[in-house]
C-alpha cells in the first residue's frame, strides 16, 4: 500500500501530472482575461502542452510566461484575423437571412478555420516565420488532417462548451480542467504531425 503513494509510484505521477495540468489551465485563463490575449494565451498553451507530449517540459510556469512574451504579438494579429472573420461572418449571415446558399459554404470556411487555429498557435509556439505562412500553413495543415480537425473541434466543443453549459455538475471540473486538458488531447494529434513533417529531433530539441 504505502508503494502505491511513493514518490515514483504511479499514483503519484498522476497526482502530479494533473496538478500541472490544473495550474496550467489557472495561467490560461488568467492570461486570457483582457480577450485580445488569448491568441497569446494559446500559443502559450500549445507551447507547454507539446512539451508535455515529447517530455522536454521542465518548467511550465516559466515556460508558458516565455512563450507569452515571445510569440504574443504574432499570435495577437493572428487572433484578431480570426476575430474579425467572425465578424464578418455574422454580418453576412444577418444581411442574407440565413440563406442556405450562402450560409453553408459559410459555415464550412467558419469550421475550417476553427479547425485551423490548434494547427496555427502550435506552428506559432514552434517555429518563426511570417504571420501570413503561418496562417496557411495552419490552414494546410488542417486540411489536410481533417479528421484530426474534427476530433479536435469536438473535443474542445464538449469539454470547453457543451459540459459547461448543459452539466452544470461539470462546471467546477471545467474551470480548473476543461482548456489544458483540450490542449493536451490536440497536442497529441499535433505533435504526432508535426513529428512525422520535421522528425523526432527537430521536435525535441526546439
């Protein structure tokens, strides 16, 4: 019994992967307060969490902060673009009424890019570039592993939304769970990805 809460013991690593991942998602939150900030905050987020998948997270507080820093106006242009799409959006769905003809191919271009966001902060936290490849890139990416994008969307949409809106029992586990946990379930897709694009070495080492 008492190997069972040692400090290598398997219980113990659970305890301890969950408190990180509780205290990660307190940063995100926290970090996305003033809204224009949360392209940051995920890039952050990604950043950690792909760590976590190749295990080179040795400091996730100051690591998250890092990439803040690093990557939060590149990935505060890129939010605002994705902001303003939706603004769009909703603009031409009002003006056509919800017309089929134009609201479906709408909304198809809405889940894209929606897919396309996990892709484009996770190429944002891990490579540098121009904020436009990155943007298609993520795109490409998305398109190209569509069912990886559906899962992700899904993932986000019932841990992120539907739980929190539907099971309020569920809200408590939400605040303090819901957005690391999304972004490790998407960083295992990812980072699977990014892996078989640039090999083990490239991953591990950034």
């Amino acid at each position: 019994m008492r190997g069972l809460f040692a400090i290598d013991g398997n219980i113990y690593k659970y305890m301890l992967k969950l408190y990180e991942v509780m205290v990660l998602n307190l940063l995100f939150i926290i970090a996305s307060l003033p809204i224009v900030t949360i392209g940051a905050a995920l890039t952050a987020l990604y950043d950690v969490t792909l760590r976590m998948q190749v295990g080179t997270e040795k400091e996730m507080t100051g690591s998250f902060v890092k990439s803040f820093k690093k990557n939060g106006m590149q990935a505060t242009k890129i939010w605002l673009t994705f902001l303003s799409f939706i603004a769009i959006a909703c603009l031409v769905t009002s003006l056509v009424n919800g017309h089929p003809v134009v609201l479906f191919p709408l909304l198809c271009l809405t889940v894209l890019l929606v897919g396309s966001l996990p892709y484009t902060f996770s190429l944002v936290a891990t490579f540098e570039n121009k904020t436009g490849i990155m943007i298609r890139n993520g795109l490409m990416l998305a398109i190209q592993h569509v069912p990886h994008m559906l899962i992700m969307i899904s993932v986000a949409g019932l841990l992120c939304l539907y739980l929190p809106i539907y099971q309020r029992w569920a809200l408590l586990p939400v605040l303090t769970l819901s957005f690391s946990l999304t972004a490790v379930v998407q960083s295992h897709f990812i980072s699977g990805i990014l892996v078989k694009l640039i090999g083990e070495e490239e991953v591990t080492d950034r």
